[in-house]
C-alpha cells in the first residue's frame, strides 16, 4: 500500500514525457495513415484462377509495404511508426523495369537497417519485435527455397530472440529455420548449436524438444538408425532387418501436395532399384477422423488404399496423430516431404535427397 503515490507519481511522470516526446497527429498523418490501411486492410478477392488471386495478393503487399515505407518517412515520431514499420520491413515487394535491381539492392539496404534498428529498440511493442526478427532470420538464413544472405547475422537474432522472450513458443520456428541452413553450411556447428539447447541452461521445453529431435538426424549419420512398427497394412517393420540394402524414409502424408508432387521420383526410383536392393519405408502424417470427419483426414485402412491406388507398394506407418506422429516428433520433422536416406550400414546418408536428385544418390550408395 506504501508504493501507491510513488507508482501514481510514475505515471504522471510518464504521461508528461509522453506528451512532451510524442506530438499529437497532423492530418496529414491520418490522412496518410488512412490510406494506408486502406490498401493493407482491403478484402482480396478469391478467384478460380490461383495465380491471379496470388498476383493480387502479392501486388496489395507491394502497394503496403512502400505505403509504409512513406508514411515513416514523412512522420518518424508518430505513435503508429512501429505497425507501420512492421508493415514495411516484413512485407514482399517487387521490382520491375530496367532499374529493378538497383531499387532492390536499396530497398534491401534500408530495410536492414531499420530491422537492425528495430531489433535494437527496447521500446518496439513485443509482437512487433518478433516478427521482426522472424523475418530477418528467414530471410537471411534463405528459408522456403530463397538463398543464404547473411547466416551470421541470422544467428545474433536467434540469440537475441532467445535472451528478450526465452519462453516464446516461436522460438522453435525460428531457429529451425536458421539450422535448416547452418546445417548444410557448417554441420560441426549445427551440431554444437543443439547441443546448448538440450543443456540445462535452456528453459523451453519446445525448443529443447526440437533440438533433441534433430539431434537424434545426427546421431543416426553416426550410427544405425533404429525404427520398427506395424504398418497399415499389417507388416512388421524393422530398420535393422535391412541392413545391407539402401533404405528411403520417407515422411509425407495424402493432404501435402508437395509431398505428391515428389512421390513420382520415389516411384520411380523403386522400380528401378529395388531389385538391386532398395526400400522404401513411408511415415504418413495424416490425420485420424474425428467425431466430424472432414475431408483431409483417413483412417489406417483409408492410407493404405490411397497408397494401393497411387502405385506405392511399400509399407506406410500410420498413428493418426497428423503433426504429433510418433516419428515426426522423435526426429522434429518440421515439414512435408522429408526424407532419410540409409546407406547399407543403416546410418543416414542424407536427408537431401529430392527430385532427380534422389537416383542419384541411390545409385551412389548401391555402388558402395
């Protein structure tokens, strides 16, 4: 009860710095502002055409983006910088015409240093500041198929990330990103990375699963990996009972389409190989029917139609349990498709092994 005229002093002492360092809204601020939210806000029509709906999605996040870019500009103090910056810095744009690149190379330039500037301030609201720092990580460390930029810089955000909000649930999608390319780029350190995050010293549980997880990929590049079941069909499974042959597992599930996309390869690479001693083992992420069926989700016996049907005669794990699968979980698979390549001696090759380069990676460790 003593410390209640001191915290009421606070926040008059507050309200005055606030007014002294904030000034009230021109009205060619709201004006700006209101155009602004005005395109960002806008209900993008679905259309039957994917493409277009995806163009004009893309052509409303440019029109923002640049809004923004303007807004903060012309009005640097005002109380709507930090969504307004968030808009501008996290936002895809485009460039076209003869001097595309060179806009893009500074356009580039000023939105890292606002991110730089963003990740630094102790006052940007904390869902700001996340995903800011999402942002940077993803695009530096080259996430969803975009190329390495800067891996180092990617790294001090993710340890930024983990002093300023260590129990944040996000935390584990970023620095999957980030070790998704630290991996290929430099695997001793990849390794070394994971295994502070399985120490004591760190605190959430969902980044220190996620690292025991991947942790257990690297271990298996060391040693056999060790995996049996029951699959949908009722054979027994048991990675052990391979040895001596190239083995493909391969996560996936019948509502991920990249995962269709990819399976003519494995199709056609088991035709070509498994005479001469190469397995297929598949992990179905679907999901078991509820109360409510709906459309994406399959029973045991639904999964191994589906695989009958679509010419996959290898045995396919199922549990039902969608992202919560058994395996998907013991190993952190984060996405669809994923895949483990076994050498002869059961210790994973590569988990690279996609598109046409999948035969050739199995013609390599027949040879072997």
């Amino acid at each position: 009860m003593k410390t209640a005229p001191f915290f009421l002093i606070l926040l008059s002492t507050a309200a005055c710095v606030l007014a002294v360092e904030t000034p009230a809204s021109s009205p060619a601020a709201d004006e700006a502002y209101q155009r602004f939210r005005a395109v960002r806000y806008a209900q993008v029509p679905r259309l039957a055409d994917v493409q277009e709906s995806s163009r004009l999605k893309m052509k409303q996040h440019d029109e923002s983006s640049r809004l923004a870019e303007k807004f903060y500009e012309q009005f640097p103090t005002d109380t709507r910088k930090w969504e307004i910056l968030d808009v501008a810095v996290n936002s895809p744009r485009q460039f076209s015409g003869p001097d595309a690149a060179v806009e893009q190379d500074g356009w580039e330039t000023k939105r890292n240093a606002w991110r730089r500037m963003l990740l630094a301030d102790g006052d940007v609201p904390a869902n700001i500041w996340m995903n800011v720092a999402e942002w940077t990580i993803g695009d530096m460390a080259g996430s969803r198929g975009r190329p390495v930029r800067d891996l180092g810089w990617a790294g001090e955000v993710v340890a930024q990330m983990a002093a300023r909000v260590p129990a944040s649930g996000r935390r584990k999608f970023a620095e999957q990103a980030y070790l998704d390319s630290l991996q290929k780029a430099d695997p001793a350190a990849a390794e070394r990375f994971l295994r502070t995050r399985v120490g004591p010293a760190e605190t959430n549980a969902a980044v220190k699963e996620m690292a025991a997880g991947r942790l257990r990929i690297v271990e298996a590049m060391a040693a056999p990996l060790d995996l049996k079941f029951t699959a949908a069909d009722g054979r027994e499974v048991d990675l052990a009972q391979l040895r001596g042959k190239v083995v493909l597992v391969d996560f996936w599930a019948t509502w991920c389409v990249p995962c269709l996309k990819e399976m003519p390869y494995v199709r056609a690479a088991y035709k070509k190989f498994h005479d001469r001693g190469f397995e297929v083992v598949g992990i179905s992420f679907d999901k078991a029917p509820g109360a409510q069926p709906r459309g994406m989700e399959r029973t045991a016996a639904q999964v191994d139609q589906f695989a009958r049907e679509n010419d996959m005669p290898w045995p396919h794990h199922y549990d039902g349990k969608y992202w919560d699968n058994e395996f998907g979980r013991r190993f952190a698979i984060a996405s669809l498709p994923a895949t483990f390549l076994l050498g002869k001696d059961g210790r994973i090759a590569t988990t690279e092994a996609h598109g046409e380069k999948l035969a050739v990676e199995i013609e390599r460790l027949l040879g072997q």
